[in-house]
C-alpha cells in the first residue's frame, strides 16, 4: 500500500478538475494505493511539502460533482519549471526524499508542456538512478490545444465551445445597430491559433459569425486587414473579426506591442495594447468609423457554466487512464486522446512517451487556414465540432454555481 | 380590428427579447388585434416603414421559446431620440400618418428611458391632437437598472447573474498563483452602478469574491484605492477589483480618460483606456506588482446561456401586461414591476406614467455603499439576490444555442 501524489500546473482551464475528479474516482477505488494527496501550487508546493489530504473527497461522490464543475485548478497552480540535473540535481534529490518520507509511491502532474517537461525530467532521473518504487504520470491540459501526442487537450473543447457560442451572442449584438461598427474580438493564443479557429463554429446555425478570422500562424498585416474591413462595410453595418492575441507582422513582431513606443501613460511607463485594442484603434482612425475591442480575456479559460459535456467526460476518462496507469507501475508517459473515427467521432484513450510531448507546440496547420488568410476552412470546422457538443448540468444553489474551496 | 407594432430601442440585453414573446403570446389570443408587426430599428425604423409581419411567430411555439432564449434586440435597435414637437412637428405627423396607413392602433416601445420619453412625447402629441383610436405603451429594458418607476428593469437580473457567476469564477482562476497580483474588472455603467454591486454576489456561497467594489456613485481615488490593495496583499497573493465604468475622480472627471493626453497612437490620434486598464497601469507602477485589466464588455448584456431564470420571465410577463394594457385602450405609460415582499420576493406588475420614467436615471443610493466606499451593504446583497434565480433550459443543437434570425 502506498500513496498516490497529485498536482496541477499552468494555466487554469475548466476542465482540470474533471481530470482530478477522474484520477481521485480511479484511485478511491484501487487496493494498492491507501492515502491521496494533492499537492498545493504545483511542484512548486511540493517540494514545500504543501500537501492536503484529498482521500475522503475521493469518496464522496456530491463533491466530487461540484469539484468536476469547479473551474481553474482546484489545487492551485504554479509557473515554475524544473531545471535540468545538471543545474540543480539537488532538486532532484529533494524531491525523492519527500516522496519517501511520506511514502508517495506514485505521481500524476496535470498541466501542459511545461509540466510534461517536468514529468520527462523526473521521470528519467529515477530510470537513471534506479529508483524502481516510484512512478509518474502526466495528464495533460491547456486550452491552447498545442500538445502533440495527443488528438486535443482536455480543456480545449469547453475553451472553443465558450468563443463559438460567445462569438455567436456578439454577433446578435452587434447587429442591433445600423452605425457602421466593427467589433475587434482578441482571443487567447501567444503561438497557436486553434481557439482564435473556434470563432468560426458560431457560423453553425447559419448565422453569419465572424467576417474575418486572422490566427497567429500567418502574418498579419493591418493595412490588409483595413482593405478588407472597407469593402465589407460598403454592404453591411457590423464588422466582427476574430483575432488570435499572438498575431504578428511580417517582420514577425507581435501587433500587440506596436504602439509601445507611443503608448505611454501620465508617469511615462510604457503602456502594452493588445492586438485587438492596436487593430480596432488603426481601423478606426484609417477607415473614420466606430470600433470596438473585446478581450475574452480569463472567462474563456474559466466559464465552467459555458463547458462542454464532451470536454469534461474526456478529462475525467483521461484522469481515470492516467491513475490505473501510474498505480499499474508505468511512468514517464502522459495519458492521450486518439481520434478513431473522425465521421462518427470516436476515440480511445492511451499512453504516449512523455518526452515526445515535453517542450514540444502544435500550431494549426497551415492547410487548415483559407488561401486568404482570413478564414479556417471546412476541415477545422469538421475537427472542432465534436469537441463542443454537449452541455453539462451545473449545480446551482441560490442562483450561483457550487464551486469546491480545497485550500485557503 | 386593428394591428399591433412593437419595436425596440437602445442597449440590446439578454431579456428584451422574452418581452417580445410575452407581447406576442398575450397579442395572439386577442380578438381585437388582426395582425401583429415588428417595426425594424426602432422608432427610425418605423419612420421608414421598415415592417416585418410577426403574426405567425406569435402562435409558433417552438420558435417563441427560440425568440426567448436569443440575445440583444430580434427586431433591431436604434440611438435614434424623436425631437420635440416644436423641433419637428413633421416627424410625429409621419408617424401618425404610417400608423393610420397600415391600420396600426397599437404601440408598444421596449427600451430605456430614451425609448419612454418617445412613449412620451407620442401620447402626449396624440393628446393634444384628441386622436382617440391609437393607444401607445412602453415596456422597460435596461442593464443598468436605471430606470425610475420599477423595482428593477428587465435584463438587469441576468447581466447581475453574468457577473456574479463570472466574479465567482475569476476570484477561482486569480487564486491558482502565488505571484502577487491585482485583477480589476470593469463593469457597465457610466452612471449608475447596479451591475457592478452585483459583484458582491459572487460570495454567496462564502466565496471571498472582489475584495474592492467600487462604484460610479462615489468619487473614486487611485491613490486611496493603491493603499488599500497595498495592504491586502500582505496578506494574500491575489487582489480582485470590480470598478464601474464610470469612476469619477473628486473632482468629476471620468477615470478612464485620465491616460488621454499622454495615451496616443503611432497616428498621434487620442487612445482612450477604460477605467479598469487605466486603473491596473497605476497599480502596476504604483506598487510594482502584476496587474491585469478585464473588461466584461458586451458579454455582460449578451450571455443568454448564462441568463436568470427570473428575469426572462419577469420580462415576458412585462411584454404581456404591456400587451393587454395597449389593446384595453391605456396609452402613455410604461409596465412596471413592484416588489411586494422583500422577504419572500413576490412581485405584481403595473403601469405607471411614462411622464416620470422618461429622461430620469436612478442611480444606487448612497446609503446602500459603506462607509469606506470600496464595498456595498448587505441590503443591496438582499435586493440583488432575488433577481439572479433560476437558471433557463436553454436549447441548442449541435453543441450551440439556437438564435432566432427575424431579419438580415
């Protein structure tokens, strides 16, 4: 009998706590592990020993529900990345001590590319010294959908259900008006552009959606974009245009920062616009009419309420893989999503070398974006579609959902 | 038999259009209505016969629940103010000559108090004129609760709801992280600050939501408020501000123009920041710490997924009264709601004068703000909290809610 370990890290997505609800639902379960623990603040906290007991939660299935509906990580969270042996192999050493001394025989990390680096790095540590009575899992997350190794990160598909039906809403609003407007919306994506492509599933009903979507794989050019917005305005009022925050020029600087020099504010720090806010003020002083920047900004990452059913199940099942796995004694692999049939929408679940996931970033393809460059074609539609199907039923309790408070 | 023509007017929200269902289910059994018409945009609209036939929609079930469920205004909406009779008398005798052309006897106007001051003026000119066969009545609709004459407005309730749900769900994601850093959220507002109380419900469920609320009602200091977030966060890593739009310094000025002079673009062109990013840049330079700066823009007023339950049906049964009172022969007021018991929140609805609803604003009491001005007192929680209960079954398909598209 042993313990199980588990941590979060990186951004806050909705759907990392299903996959804490899934590993606690699998453990509770399992006769070789006797005690859980979460560790606080990532693997920050852990080598801080800052652990709380999750066992009784594991079995207690109405907390369980409100932890599966709970948004951002539940355990915390943390940036900080392991080093490498070479720089710091006390770390290393610091950290197996305290997996001994609280009998921590099995680990699971749930975070994105970052923290399957520190899952690789642990876990070839203790192949290369031999330590063969500990075990650890990564399962993977981030709404930025940019790990290989796997079909779509869990995450993801409540991330691109919240911007297509979002997108959808704004594009009702602002078409209330008959004032010449164009609405800027900026959407989550320093280096891939796969939730700025979600914008484009508002369009599933027949509505009209964005007019333009511009996602950071390709250059994008301001004065192209004017051009653009010009010729649309001359047959329709409201202008929506989706935009990954990370897009860049051709010289491969980021929009975003391009009125740096001049945005100063009253001390004369520089102030950083967003691409949205940089692309809606050039609109509007290049085409004389109205514009609007909108950032999705945190509630893309966090409208529980908006998930999808389909991304929280995959999450959960992923947690459930990741724990029968690390108890089973394998380590160094990270749980993944395999697409089997992609007309029906199928999949199954495995196990892949965590190093071909560590360090590494899957940008959208650049087949998948139209010859324009202001538009995904119908096979990213096909892609993203399944992923946002179904709504879970949230518990409320005086008109507010039930969120789970694990630690102060 | 006569027509009924409804239209719709200023800021779109998640309810005006539940009104327009309750008018077109009440307006369908009537005897006396033949045929019922949406005037498209407003009050300009309708100057320019912009007229869609809505009388089978009205016994359409299945696409009144649709209508019920979709965002900002089906029939459009416009800014457009009628001028005064001694302005241009010729606009009010068009209007009347539209009316009789089409056999329109039956007015009702859904909008704020713009929209009920052209309530107004219309009855009053059909007053003097003694013209005795055209009944005119305005249904209210505003986010910003600002309308005298009702205990609240239609659509406030489920853009509270958007804020407390997504407070709640923000103070989740701010938690994950051990960096220090402040979050402040802007809020609609320009004048009143209803929304933004509406922040303090995301403790309900003992959650410790913003620590700061701030609202347009009072002065608000970027020094006081940099000492107060400067001490919370000796004690804890995250701080979480909702801030009206429509802060205004001691001296009367809007906080979010202070950047300006300084705040230009590579144009040279004037770049206005929100209160929340001009807010959060002080921060940042002030007490050297992380800061961020979120905008719930048009997703507060748009987010019909996250509506409440309470409001959508207030709101249809305001378009109901509305309905009865115009074909029973009332003109000039507008339906109301009246809170009969604070304790056990029950309501009745009324018509009251449109004379004293129209160009007035109520904004929250002072009384209603603590003593420090950085929080609200909890019989704003106790008035707040009825309004934002129950959640609407929403319908979708294909992992998207259905709109309603009435017009291109």
């Amino acid at each position: 009998m042993s313990k199980l370990l588990i941590a979060q890290s990186g951004g806050p997505t909705v759907a990392i706590n299903a996959t804490l609800a899934g590993i606690l639902d699998a453990a509770s379960n399992n006769p070789r592990v006797d005690k859980i623990y979460g560790g606080v603040n990532g693997i920050e906290g852990v080598l801080q020993e800052r652990f709380i007991d999750l066992t009784d939660l594991a079995v207690d299935r109405e907390q369980l529900k409100i932890l599966w509906q709970t948004p951002a990580a539940a355990l915390g969270s943390c940036r900080w990345k392991l080093s490498s042996e070479e720089e710091d192999e006390g770390a290393y050493e610091k950290f197996m001590e305290i997996m001994k001394k609280h009998d921590i025989a099995y680990f699971i990390y749930i975070g994105g590319n970052d923290s399957m680096d520190t899952v690789d790095k642990l876990a070839s540590y203790c192949r290369r010294k031999n330590i063969d009575d500990f075990y650890i899992i990564g399962a993977p997350k981030t709404i930025d959908n940019d790990l290989v190794g796997t079909d779509h990160c869990p995450g993801f598909g409540s991330a691109a259900k919240y911007i297509a039906t979002t997108m959808a809403e704004l594009e009702r609003d602002c078409h209330v008006y008959t004032t010449k407007t164009v609405t800027v919306v900026e959407i989550m994506g320093r280096n891939a552009g796969w939730l700025t492509a979600a914008s484009a599933l508002s369009r599933i009903h027949g509505a009209k959606g964005p007019d333009l979507i511009y996602l950071c794989e390709r250059p994008f050019e301001l004065e192209t974009c004017a051009k653009k917005v010009e010729e649309l305005l001359k047959s329709q009022d409201s202008v929506l245009i989706a935009l990954s925050e990370g897009v860049k020029d051709k010289n491969g600087q980021y929009i975003s920062g391009s009125l740096a020099p001049q945005g100063v504010d009253a001390f004369g720090h520089v102030q950083v616009a967003g691409a949205a806010m940089v692309t809606a003020d050039y609109l509007k002083n290049r085409l004389g009419c109205k514009t609007r920047a909108i950032a999705f900004n945190l509630m893309q990452r966090a409208s529980a309420c908006l998930a999808s059913k389909k991304d929280l199940e995959e999450s959960f099942q992923l947690g459930s893989v990741a724990a029968k796995a690390v108890i089973g004694a394998e380590s160094g692999k990270m749980a993944s999503i395999k697409r089997l049939d992609k007309e029906k929408y199928t999949v199954c679940y495995e196990l892949v070398d965590v190093s071909e996931v560590a360090n590494r970033e899957r940008k959208v393809p650049l087949d998948m974006i139209t010859e324009s460059g202001d538009d995904v074609k119908q096979e990213m539609v096909d892609y993203l579609l399944p992923l946002i199907q179904g709504e879970p039923r949230i518990l409320y309790e005086n008109g507010l959902p039930l969120h789970i408070h694990l630690y102060e």
